[in-house]
C-alpha cells in the first residue's frame, strides 16, 4: 500500500515568504507528526496530532510556525515570514495510534531559504 | 516531561564487530522503546522496538536490552556490515495521556570495512 507522502519534496523560498508544507499520512493512521531535521541533526519535535483531540504543539519553535490537520487526512505545515535558520528538512510521521506503535515517516521536504 | 539521553554520539567500528548504543530515558511510566535507522538521505525506519514487559529482544544481528530499574535500554548490532552503517536514534514513549514519542539526538555509526 501506499506510504506516506510529503510535498513538495523540493522547496526554496525568499527570507520573509510563507510556505505551506504537506503531508498524506497512510490511511487509517490517527496520529500524525512533524518533526524538523537540520543538517547532521536529529529529530526535533515540531507537532503531533492524535484523532480528534487537541493537538500537541508544545515543539513549535515560534507562533511563526502552525499546522492544521483535517480529521485523520492530509495534514499542513505553515511557516509564516520564513528566516534562514527555517532551513531544514521537514519530515512528517503517521501510525496507527499516538505512542506505542512504529512511525512510518515521510520522505522529507527540504526546505531552502535564501 | 520525558527526556532521553542517547551516548555516544559518533560510533566508528572495523567490521564484523560489535557496535552498541546506549539510551537513558527521566520517566518511569514510559514502556515502549523503538530504534530507527536512518541511512545518508533517506527517511528513518524501525529496526527493532522494545515493550516493558521483557527485558530482551532480538532479530538476527541486532538486539535490544531494556533495564526498566535503571531506565537505560541499549542496541547491539554484532558481526557489523558496511551497510549498518547510518544514524540511530532510540525513543522512548508510553500509553495513556499523551503519547509523544521523544527520540534521542542519534548516533552516527561508521563500519569500516
């Protein structure tokens, strides 16, 4: 079946541009994270999402970073006024529930600001 | 919250021998403890999970050991291979509540051949 999916895979944006980032979960998954990689770096939790209840966004980095997610569907990432330390690979996960199952990550969008 | 240590942080082995990563997690209520591999840019991907209710387990080359009195859990990769080489990150997360799973830094590990 299908994966994950993440668009774009590419993304460079000017210093001070919005970017809107995606993620398809695998059907059927009702949690969903996001978590942002620097280069040499590991995972640094940005957001997660489980079913119908509050999301935790106790990981964004600034009110400049948001994220929707529409029932258990599609998810976005919005980076508002993009900076260059914004730079980074920005991988998405989705399981089965929150917590005790294996994460199926995203193949990542890089994203460039310039 | 939970926070979990993960040591070293570069690992260089000659192959065909052992290699070993070690994590600490703070909370004691955590009882699900997965390793991902992510190999040069790619995505990570499980290799082997951990559940609190047994102290060992293994899959061919890799093992993982769980110490719930301690709180530390360790990889065990033996009879290591070029293609071992990559970035392990170990994580630590439980049922009930929220569920986030906090993952350690990673460790970089290098086979040589």
């Amino acid at each position: 079946g299908a994966g994950v999916s993440q668009s774009p895979s590419n993304k460079v944006t000017e210093k001070g541009k919005d970017v809107e980032l995606r993620c398809d979960p695998i059907s059927g998954h009702t949690a969903l994270y996001w978590y942002r990689q620097r280069l040499g770096q590991g995972l640094e939790f940005l957001i997660y999402f489980q079913g119908n209840s509050a999301p935790d966004k106790s990981g964004l980095p600034s009110d400049r970073f948001s994220a929707e997610r529409t029932g258990e569907s599609v998810s976005t990432l919005t980076i508002q006024r993009t900076q260059q330390e914004d730079s980074a690979v920005y991988l998405c996960a989705s399981s089965l529930a929150a917590g005790i199952y294996e994460q199926y990550f995203g193949p990542g969008t890089r994203l460039t600001v310039t | 919250g939970e926070n979990v240590e993960q040591h070293p942080s570069t690992l260089s082995v000659q192959e065909g021998d052992s290699a070993v990563i070690k994590c600490t997690y703070s909370d004691s209520a955590s009882n699900y403890f997965p390793w991902y591999k992510q190999e040069l840019g790619k995505r990570p991907q499980l290799i082997i999970d951990i559940r609190s209710n047994v102290g060992e387990k293994k899959d061919q080359r890799i093992a993982v050991t769980l110490n719930k009195t301690a709180k530390h859990f360790s990889l065990h990769i033996t009879e290591t291979q070029p293609e071992d080489s990559a970035v392990y990150f170990c994580a630590a997360s439980k049922t009930g509540g929220y569920q986030k799973v906090t993952f350690g830094i990673g460790t970089k590990l290098q086979v040589i051949p």
